[in-house]
C-alpha cells in the first residue's frame, strides 16, 4: 500500500502565461504561486484479482483499463505501466474540480507518485510534474497551462519559467520559516460558493492569445513583481500586484468575473484588503486577498456569509507519506 499527499495551490501573478499559445509564441512565460496547506491524498494498494476499483465521488469497479472513465488514472495508470490489479481511492480537502485551486493536476501528480512507488521507482518533482503535464496537456487533450502541476510537484513558493521550447526553469523564493509564516498571515480565501469547470474559460481565453497579447506581457512581468514584494516582505505591494493582474485577468474573455464576484472584491479592499483576485481561471472558486493580519475579523465581516477558509504556505509538494505490505 502507497499513500501520496499533494498540496493544492495559489497563483499570485502570471496566470494565463503558463499557456502554450502564450509562452510558446511570445517569448516565455511566468507565474509566482505558492503550494498551501490543503491536500489531496492518494491511496494505491494491489488487488488479489485482476480487477481495478477506483473511489472518488463515485466509485468504479472495472476487469480493463480501458473501461475506466476517470480519464486522469486511467491515463496514469496506462503512462506508468499498471493496467490491472489494483485498487485507488482519492480523497480531497477541498472539493475537486471548480475551485481555482489547481485540484485536477494535484491528484495527477499525487497519483503519479503513488503509482510509481508501487512499482519501487521514486521521481523526482520535475519528472513527475512533466510527466502530469503530458496527461492532462497531450493525453487528454485539456486546455490548460503548466503551473499547477509544477507548484503541486514542488511545493513551497515559486517562480516558473516557461519557455518556448516547452522547459520548464523552476526558481524557489529565498524565504525563511518565518518568511513563509509571515506570508501566510497576509493571506486569506473565501469561498465565492460556486464552483466552474475551468475548461472554458480557458478555451475562450486560448482562443484569444493574440487579442490579449499586450496585456499577458504585462501579467508575465507582473509575476517577477510579486516575487520581489513577496521576498521583500512588502506584502502592500504584494496586494497592488494582484490588483492590477485581477484588473487585466478580467478583461480577457467572458466569464472570469460577474456582478456578484465584483461586489465581493470592492467590499474586502473597502475593509482593508490591499488587493486579490478570484483563484484559477475565475467565475467561481476562491477569492484569495493579500491584506494585514489586523484586518482580518473586518474583512471576514464584510464578506460574510461567505466561508473563509484557513490557509498556510507550506514548504513541502508531493510526498509519499506511507509504504506498507
């Protein structure tokens, strides 16, 4: 028996530039995120028979690995080699799809590294978050960016190149214990209550590269901004980077925001919050704001009944937590 924790994640700046469309057009791109210590876990032990049980929010029992509709283990267990005799149950700290906090690519590479652990093989982060990339990339024909498997893959907070020749240059901030705690006193989510599939969102966004150009340069350069501010500690500047990056993120297809997410955001920076953004691709999900620790009760009242939901940074991507026979 093989059991993963892999953390989920927040996108400071540089969201959308992870995309093929972009980096591999327009010169590279780059997003600053930090993994968060909420997890999906990953649970893989080998069958006496030749079956495959999956458990999620349903549960599959199947004799082929073709018959296996959750397309993300079936493409794991087909890319790793395992095609039978086994059984995986996924249980997730947040719901798993619609919440902007990259869930879909953490259980591909929690179930990556679970996978080839049965088989006696560890990888290291870059491989697994490679190989998470082909899945969900080139396997299942999704329309997405990279940096939610790399964060999950890593952990800790990051700045990611992502170059036109499709490599992948991870930077780790410099940050100290008391710097990751120091951050995560800033930082709060609230849950908007409803969740999205990210899929078209970002299909209306691909499709408009070009269009948006301008403004995907300047939320690339944005995230080189939020890496200084965050090792500067200067998290009022922090705030102003992911208000202006909200600001552009916007305005780049229909959906990313609505009246009700605006009233949101103009109620929390009213009480104090020096800026945010909705997580992931938008319309839904996680408000995520930067704002001082002594203004939390405020904001959390003015952004009542909306759930807040505790975070911290946490240092560690995916991990094996248990081997057992």
């Amino acid at each position: 028996m093989i059991i993963t924790r892999t953390p989920l994640r927040v996108s400071f700046a540089g969201g959308g530039t992870d995309l093929p469309s972009f980096y591999r057009d327009y010169g590279g791109g780059a997003v600053t995120s930090a993994a968060i210590d909420k997890y999906v876990h990953v649970l893989v032990n080998e069958k006496f028979d030749r079956s495959i049980r999956v458990a999620y929010s349903r549960t599959e029992n199947v004799e082929r690995l073709e018959d296996l509709q959750h397309g993300l283990v079936r493409e794991a267990m087909h890319a790793v080699g395992v095609r039978e005799s086994l059984e995986v149950h996924t249980i997730a700290d947040i719901p798993s799809e619609g919440t902007g906090l990259g869930s879909s690519s953490t259980l591909t590479v929690g179930l990556l590294n679970a996978l080839h652990a049965h088989r006696g093989v560890l990888k290291d982060p870059t491989e697994l978050a490679e190989e998470a990339c082909r899945i969900e990339i080139e396997r299942l024909h999704g329309t997405l960016g990279k940096q939610d498997q790399y964060i999950a893959a890593f952990g800790g907070v990051q700045h990611f190149d992502f170059r036109a020749d499709d490599t992948v240059r991870a930077s780790p901030l410099p940050l100290s214990t008391a710097d990751r705690e120091g951050l995560s006193d800033h930082l709060s989510l609230f849950y908007t209550g409803v969740t999205r599939r990210a899929e078209g969102i970002l299909k209306g966004q691909d499709a408009r590269t070009g269009v948006n150009r301008e403004a995907l340069t300047r939320m690339r350069a944005l995230a080189g901004e939020a890496r200084a501010a965050i090792v500067g500690r200067d998290y009022e500047r922090l705030g102003g980077v992911l208000d202006e990056g909200w600001t552009l993120k916007r305005g780049l297809t229909e959906g990313i925001s609505n009246d009700a997410i605006d009233r949101q955001y103009r109620a929390a920076t009213d009480a104090g919050a020096y800026g945010g953004k909705i997580t992931g691709a938008g319309g839904g999900g996680f408000l995520l704001l930067v704002h001082p620790p002594e203004r939390s009760r405020q904001i959390s009242a003015a952004l009542s009944p909306m759930q807040r939901l505790p975070v911290r940074v946490t240092p560690e991507g995916s991990r094996i937590l248990f081997v057992g026979r």
